[in-house]
C-alpha cells in the first residue's frame, strides 16, 4: 500500500512526520532516517555476524577496531563448534 492510499485510508488523521517517512521507506520511495545511536547499532551488528569482510563506503573502521580490541572472540564471526 502506498502513502497516498495510507493516507486516504486514514480520512482526517493526522500522521506524523516520523511516521510518514517511515511509510515511504516501506513503498521504497525514500531513505529510513536514522539518528546516530541507530546507526551504531545496525553496524556492530553487522560486526558481530560477519564471517570475512566488513565494509565502509568512507573507510571509516573505527567501530570495528573498538569492538574486536574490547572483544576479540568476535574475529571467528559467528561460527558453529562441534567438539
């Protein structure tokens, strides 16, 4: 469903705008706004199940290197150990 058709849906009410930039990222119409906290969270998870290779658009690993020197078990990624 798109957000027109939301809109339409919802008569008179009012949608906020948090709300309405959520609805265009679900139709693809746009980015998912996230504040920085956000961000930090979606990459270390990235770092936690990566198995090789982690990326950067700007070449910026500083995270990774935070959390592989506080946590350095997270260098095997998420691997099943049979003993």
């Amino acid at each position: 469903m798109r957000l027109r058709e939301s809109q339409a849906r919802a008569g008179s009410l009012a949608i906020p705008a948090f709300l309405g930039e959520f609805i265009r990222a679900l139709d693809g119409v746009g980015p998912l706004p996230l504040v920085s906290e956000n961000v930090i969270h979606r990459n270390s998870i990235q770092v936690m199940n990566a198995e090789r290779y982690v990326y950067s658009s700007d070449g910026d690993f500083g995270l990774v290197r935070e959390m592989l020197k506080s946590n350095p078990e997270l260098k095997g990624g998420p691997r099943c150990r049979v003993t």
